[in-house]
C-alpha cells in the first residue's frame, strides 16, 4: 500500500502523439458543433 492514490490515478507513460491528435480532432468538432448550435439559434 505504498501507492497513494495520485500516483494510481497518474498514467504510467505520457500520451502519446496520435492520443494528442485524436483529441484535438475531438476539439475541432466540437467548437464546430457549437458554431452550428449558434446559428440555429439565431434563425
């Protein structure tokens, strides 16, 4: 029980360049997403 429970909830290597990608991909679509919610709303 040396582990505290910030070391167990850290992951054990960084992400990696493709997980960084993916996400900024899931980014994009959403400030789109937002952007399509906005002009419907105006209309």
């Amino acid at each position: 029980m040396s582990e505290s429970a910030s070391d167990q909830a850290k992951p054990k290597s960084p992400r990696s360049d493709t997980d960084r990608d993916i996400f900024a991909q899931i980014e994009r679509w959403m400030a789109l997403i937002r952007e399509i919610c906005l002009e419907q709303a105006k209309a």
